[in-house]
C-alpha cells in the first residue's frame, strides 16, 4: 500500500510540475510571440485574447485555431472557416505566421486564459544619468500642517497643565482631604488613578520630537522651508494630539468626579437645577405641547380610534429649511450671477492645468521633459544601445530583427509613410497610427522612446518588404 501512495505522489508531483511549467512556458511564448499587437485582457492592434479559444470551441472549429496562429492567412484563403473571417475584420493588418507547435499554441492560450492581472506597483524610473529620482514630500504644505499642530499641541497642554493645576489644588485642600478620608474606600480607588495621570503626563511634559530635522548646507533648493517635515512626522503629531485630547477629557472627568467626592449635596443640587434650564432648551427647539395641554391641539377628525394632533413643525427643522433658502440665494449669485466662484467643470480644468505644470516641472526636474517637438536624435552609444534592447522586445514583431519589416515597414530603405524626421518617429511610435501600429507612451516613458526613435533612424539599409510611402532622401 505504501508503494502505491508513494506512486500516486510521485504522479500528483510530475502533474503539479508540468502544469507549472507549461504556464511558465505560455508567459514566455505570449511575451516573445504575441506581446507586440495583443494584451491579454483588452483590445490591442489584435483583438482580446482572453477566452479566445473558447469562442473558437463554441463555434465548433476548436482544431482550426492552430492553423489560424500557424499561417492565418492560408486559413482565411481555405474559406473552411467563419470565426477567421470574422477576426480579419478587426484590424487592417495581417497577422504574421507564427512557427508554434500545437503544445506552445495551448500553453499560450492556457496562460492567457488563467491571467490575473498583477498588483499595481510604484517603480522608480531611471534617467539617462543614470540617476533614479525619488518623490519627496510636499515639505512646504508639511510645515504649515506642522504649524498647526504644534498649535493645537501646545493649547492642549496647557489645558492639560491647568486641569492638572486645578486637580492639583482640590487634592491639597483640607477639605477635599477630609472627604477623602470620610470616603476612603472611593479615596484609594481614585488614587492609583491620579498617580497614572500624573506619570502619563510627566512623560509628555519631558519628551521631545527628534524626528524633524533641518535641511543641511547646499541641501535646500530656493525657495525651500527651514525645517524638513516628513510625512511620517505628521502621522506621529497627530497621534500626540489625539492622545492629548483625551489625557484631556480624562482629567476633565477627574476633576468632575473630584468635586462630586468633595461636595456631593451641592453637585446634586446643580444637577437639579440644571433640568429647567435643559426644559426650557428642549421646548425651544421641538416647541412642544405638554401632555396636559394636548387637547387643545387635538384635530376632530378620527380613524379607527386613532386621532391626530395639531403639532407645530419643530423649530430648529424650521429654521434648518430657512437656511437652506437663504444658501440658495447666495449659490446662485456666487456660482451663476456674479461668478465670483467656479463650478464643477470650470474647478476641474484647472485643476487639470495646475496638475499639468507639476508634471511638466517634475519631467524638467528628471531630465525627461521630451515629447514630439523637441526630441533629438541621440548618437551615444549607451543610449542606442538601450534602443536596440527596446526595438528588441517591442518592435521585431511588426518589422522584424534587422528592421527589414513584415506586417510593418521597412524601417531601413529611404520610403517613409509619414517621413523620417526624428519629431514625426516619435510621435508615431508614442501615439500609434490608424494603420495598425500600437501605441507605446504606456509602456515607455519619454527618455526610451527617444532612444528607440534614435536606434530606428541609425538602422542600416536591409532589403526587405517593399518601400512604401514616399521617398525621401
């Protein structure tokens, strides 16, 4: 029996390990094949590929779909097949013959099938220089938001010294010393108490914030504040503050429960007093009848023994729909009259247009201010090096390794469809074109696409497809 479970593991683990591989294996063959024109999970160049074998199985041409990826073209001239006809709608370009065997076309098609789509990530993006940036805070908002918690910092120890001041004071009094002992047994168990509050706020009154720290010679950049302030050093403040808020309260409900010890007759008797007042409070904003009073509002009408009162609307509801007229009014000349205020849309354009400087000053910051008037053509070395890498991955699909071109151009000849200015390589290679060539600004930031665009033009003359476009020379 033991020979036999150790088979069946051993089976179990070689099952485990192919289906394993052979997904590993279809990631490698979609990236190396079919990266270039399709996106597993959305249209492309090609079509969706997610669920695409399904649909050729539910069409009852589950077989004919390798010798679609095989050599469409040939599948689409057998007229054997109706989803072919129907996919060579959907763009204008061919798609190349692919040299797959039937097990690489499942492995693919497994893989594309199986796809989940990974975890968004922050990654950094690496200039010419070699330099990686990082974002740094926001450190001048950092310091006004610092500014104001240190003020509320510093207005709740002092309600906190004079509440403890006060504490203080009643605890030393003779008479609160006297009542104490008349309740002892209430005496010790407030005193533990007011030993954690005093050691509680001894620690706050003695520590300090280190993490600030200034910014050091040629550090600061102009314009630059005095003190650095990281994010984490907000977060650690307003943690203070939200403590100190309730050493506060707490020493509030001390000093309450002090008194009540010290003086309990007369703490009763405020409380008595207290309830006209809140009366007289709750009258005015429910403006309710008394009970025995209620018959003089009471309706003559009747259903089912039920009858209705004549209640006034309450007052503070009352009040509230006021309010909201007279907000009306001042919306209407502040956002349509006078205009002194944008709306939504108006609020949102700008937004966008401030958005955009920051990111035109942080592209000019990095070295990566380049779009399609004012690329150059690189010349260096490293940096047409780094484009061939890039043509390598992206590019070979459509024009193949040499640049000699396929289902695109030749890039090599001197037959240009939009012409070989560096500006117009760019922009086609960043944007995409009606044609068929995919867009590649998602993929690639402006510093790769200048130095695929430069590796594009330095391609030597490779005779391939036939010219297309016009000359130019």
């Amino acid at each position: 029996m033991k020979r036999h479970f150790k088979n069946r593991l051993f089976t179990l683990i070689i099952l485990l390990s192919t289906s394993l591989l052979n997904a590993q294996n279809g990631e490698q063959l979609f990236k190396a094949k079919c990266n270039t024109c399709h996106i597993v999970d959305k249209n492309s160049v090609g079509p969706i590929l997610k669920g695409t074998k399904q649909k050729w199985i539910d069409a009852s041409e589950g077989e004919m779909i390798y010798d679609w990826v095989k050599n469409s073209q040939n599948l689409i001239a057998s007229g054997k097949s109706k989803t072919a006809l129907e996919v060579q709608n959907f763009s204008k370009s061919a798609m190349t013959p692919q040299a797959v065997s039937n097990e690489e076309i499942d492995a693919i098609l497994n893989y594309v099938d199986t796809y989940t789509p990974p975890d968004p990530v922050v990654t950094d993006t690496i200039t010419t220089d070699g330099v990686v940036p990082t974002l740094v805070p926001n450190y001048k908002e950092n310091l006004t938001l610092f500014y104001y918690l240190l003020t509320s910092i510093i207005v709740l120890l002092l309600g906190i010294i004079i509440m403890s001041s006060s504490i203080n004071a009643l605890i030393r009094s003779d008479y609160f010393m006297k009542k104490l002992r008349e309740n002892e047994d209430k005496g010790k168990s407030i005193l533990p108490t007011i030993i954690v509050l005093v050691g509680v706020f001894t620690l706050f009154s003695v520590n300090d914030v280190y993490a600030f720290s200034y910014f050091g010679p040629g550090e600061a950049e102009v314009g630059m504040p005095w003190l650095k302030v990281e994010n984490s050093d907000l977060y650690a403040m307003i943690v203070v503050d939200l403590i100190l808020v309730s050493v506060l309260l707490y020493l509030r409900r001390m000093f309450k429960e002090f008194l009540l010890l010290a003086r309990p007759e007369k703490a009763k008797a405020t409380t008595e007093e207290l309830k006209p007042a809140f009366s007289k409070l709750n009258k005015i904003l429910t403006d309710v009848v008394p009970i025995e009073e209620e018959e003089s509002i009471l309706m003559h009408h009747e259903y089912d023994g039920i009858r209705e009162l004549d209640n006034n609307l309450p007052p503070w509801w009352v009040w509230g729909f006021y309010a909201t007229i007279l907000f009306s009014v001042i919306y209407i000349f502040n956002y349509h009259i006078l205009g002194t205020a944008d709306l939504q849309t108006k609020e949102y354009e700008k937004s966008v247009a401030e958005a955009k400087k920051e990111v035109d000053a942080y592209l000019t910051k990095m070295a990566m201010n380049v779009d399609e008037t004012n690329v150059t053509i690189m010349t260096a070395n490293a940096d047409l090096s780094a484009g061939k890498a890039l043509f390598e991955i992206n590019c070979i699909a459509c024009h193949n390794p040499k640049g000699e071109g396929n289902i695109g151009p030749n890039l090599t000849d001197d037959f240009w469809i939009y012409s070989p200015d560096v500006k117009n390589v760019f922009k086609t290679i960043k944007l995409g074109t009606a044609n068929g060539m995919p867009e590649h600004a998602s993929k690639l930031n402006p510093i790769q696409l200048q130095q695929v665009s430069s590796f594009a033009l330095s391609l030597p003359f490779t005779k391939g497809k036939e010219p297309e476009g016009k000359e130019f020379k």
